[in-house]
C-alpha cells in the first residue's frame, strides 16, 4: 500500500532498508548463533543518523517522531530483530527524559543518545514486578545531596552495553505505584553493576541483563524531572509511545518471514510444478499477507496519531502492539509451514523469524495486559459520554 511518505520519511526508509540488506540480513544467522552483540552493526546505524530520527532538533535530533521510528524499526527487523530492538531498546531509554526530564537534563543526555554515541536502556522490570509496578522492590532513599540505590531489574534490553539507564524505584512504599520515581543512572557509577547475559530463545543479537545497585549513590540532580513520584506516569508515558515500535518490529518480523516464504514458494518443485501453483498455499500466502498490512496500517495510523499531539492514545498504542504482535506470531509460523521441512532448519531464515516474533507478544506488556488496556479505555469512553 501507498502510505504517502514525505520525502524525508521516504529518504529515512529506503536508508534503513539499505542498511538492513546490505550490513544487518548478512550477519542475522551469525549473530543469532553466537549472541554476540553487534556494535559493529550499530556504529553503521549511528553514522547513518537513524538513532535521531524522533528526536528533536534542538537535543541534535533531526526532527521526527514516533512514525519516523516506526519506519526505521520496521526495516531493520526484517532483517534481524536482535539488532533492531538493539536499536529502539534505546529510545525506549530516552523517552522517560524526553517526556519528563528536565530541560538540564534533555541537554545533557540526549544528544549523545540522538547521535548513537552512548545507547540508553529503560528499566522497570522485577522478579516480582513485570506487569504489576506495586511488586516494585527497588528502593531509592534520600540521603543528602544523592540517592541511594538497592535492589535489582530483570531482562533489562541493553543491559551492559548501554551507559545511559532510566531506572524506577521505590522512594514512597506506602503510596503504591504513586510511590515509584526514575532516575537517570550512568553505567559507571560505583555500585552499579551487572548479572549474566541471558540465553534468549530469540532476538539473540540483543543483549539482555539483570541490573543490581548496591548502595549506588545517584546524584540529586538524577532524580526525573526533578520530582519523586512520577515513575509510574513516566513509564506509563514511555509505553504507550513505543508500543507502537514493538508493532513496527512485529511487522518488520513478518514481513522478513512472508518475503521468504513466496520466494521459496516459487522455487520449490512439487509434484512437476511449483508448490506456489497450489490453491491452499496460495491461500495461506493471502491471508499472510493481508494480515500483515492490516497491521502495518494501524501501527502506522497508531505512530501518526501519537505525534499529531493527541492527548490520549493508550487503547489506540495497545491495540497497535497486540494486533502487529500477534499477527507476526501467526505469520512466521505459517512461513514455517509453506519452507515445510526446510522451515525447522536453522539454515533457513523463517524459523529464527518465528522465535524472535514471539518476544513481541510479550514485553512491553504482555499481550494480555494489552487487552485489558484496551478494554478498561473502552469502558472508560462508555462512562464518558
């Protein structure tokens, strides 16, 4: 479908279509084996500029949004999606600065995110705390002109390689989910330090880390927007502007997968003829492909409505992420099914498509959770009129 891309949105894609064809899809099945991070690989995305397309101007960011992300997060996921959420793992990071960090802070953070200097990683996510914030067991306390940090976050993307985290922590229990502030942590800022890289089952290319602070002292200054408090509303915020790149990542995923499963279609002989000429396959390739756009279309009116500065997007962002990441699951399996035998090789692509499209279903809140979103904003509108 024609989405009417601005020349810039067009220039920003076809780059990171580029990118992805030439430095990333060569590499995938390499990567994928090894769990090697691949800072060669994110040097080349940083000098291309991708890392500052939705950030703005005056933090050295050329301009863009949610939608311009969207585009780069798609393209390098059809490609590898370890590298991608490498990628949009750091403006996950930046986007609790974006929207309520304090002008200081913007200045003296995001430049070096938007240029790719220094990769950012978000963390919120407990052993007792994935999609209930209450369970939160790291405590901040105030102690002077510094906080003082305890406890540890779980499968934190990034975990290790970036040097800018955005942490949530407990500086109130008894408020609950009000009593949760961020603050911004440096990677080496003494007690601060890292557990074991995690054996993923996909996006093996990212890394993934739990983070441990020991008595970590964060300056004053380090404390979000100035204010203890707002962690929860801060990644609340931060959710649901990149729920939609979770989408583009499911889309970018199943798109990979499609691509690869028509072409082998048209190759593989059956029977005398190509196994493409066959009416249940031909049905399947359909339904993939519909699908997928279905769900292109609403992460992409989903970007847009975001940065258009409407005000309230939670349903519209859940649904993005749980419709893009189900259908992704749905089309890699399929891909698998058309490559038959092949399909379960690791020589083949389709099958690490299907492992890596499974994540999506689940972080950044579980599909679920994304359910419940959508149905608590419905009743909410019901309430309303």
């Amino acid at each position: 479908m024609n989405y009417f891309l601005t020349e810039e949105q067009q220039m920003i894609k076809d780059l990171a279509k580029r990118i992805a064809d030439e430095k990333i899809a060569p590499r995938a099945l390499e990567l994928d084996e090894t769990g090697e991070f691949p800072w060669d690989l994110i040097k080349i995305i940083a000098d291309a500029d991708l890392f500052g397309v939705y950030l703005p101007e005056e933090y050295g960011g050329l301009g863009g949004g949610v939608f311009e992300q969207c585009l780069v997060v798609e393209e390098l996921s059809r490609a590898c999606s370890g590298v991608a959420v490498s990628y949009a793992a750091s403006g996950l990071g930046c986007m609790p600065i974006m929207v309520l960090g304090s002008d200081e802070q913007k200045k003296k953070y995001l430049p070096d995110i938007a240029s790719g200097k220094r990769l950012a990683a978000f963390a919120a996510t407990e052993a007792n705390a994935g999609s209930d914030p209450a369970g939160m067991e790291t405590t901040a306390v105030l102690d002077g002109d510094h906080y003082v940090l305890n406890g540890t976050k779980q499968w934190i993307t990034n975990g290790g390689e970036a040097e800018i985290y955005t942490v949530m922590a407990v500086t109130n229990k008894s408020k609950g989910a009000r009593g949760i502030s961020c603050f911004i942590v440096e990677k080496d800022t003494p007690g601060f330090s890292f557990g074991k890289k995690e054996n993923k089952m996909g996006i093996r290319a990212s890394a993934t880390r739990e983070l441990i602070f020991c008595d970590c002292r964060i300056p004053k200054e380090n404390l979000l927007g100035g204010k203890e408090g707002i962690g929860f509303i801060a990644t609340m915020k931060t959710f649901d502007r990149t729920r939609p790149g979770i989408g583009a990542q499911a889309i970018g995923i199943a798109q990979g997968a499609l691509d690869a499963a028509v072409k082998y279609a048209r190759e593989r002989k059956q029977f005398g003829q190509s196994i493409s000429s066959f009416q249940g396959l031909q049905f399947m390739l359909a339904d993939m492909a519909t699908e997928l756009e279905a769900a292109r279309a609403l992460v992409y009116a989903t970007a847009k409505m975001i940065d258009s500065g409407a005000k309230n997007f939670s349903k519209e962002s859940a649904m993005a992420k749980l419709f893009a990441s189900d259908t992704a699951m749905k089309v890699t399996v399929d891909a698998v099914q058309v490559f038959g035998g092949y399909g379960y090789m690791k020589e083949y692509p389709v099958e690490k498509m299907m492992r890596d499209a499974k994540i999506t279903q689940i972080y950044e809140g579980t599909n679920q959770i994304q359910r419940q979103i959508i149905a608590l904003e419905l009743i909410k509108e019901l309430a309303s009129k």
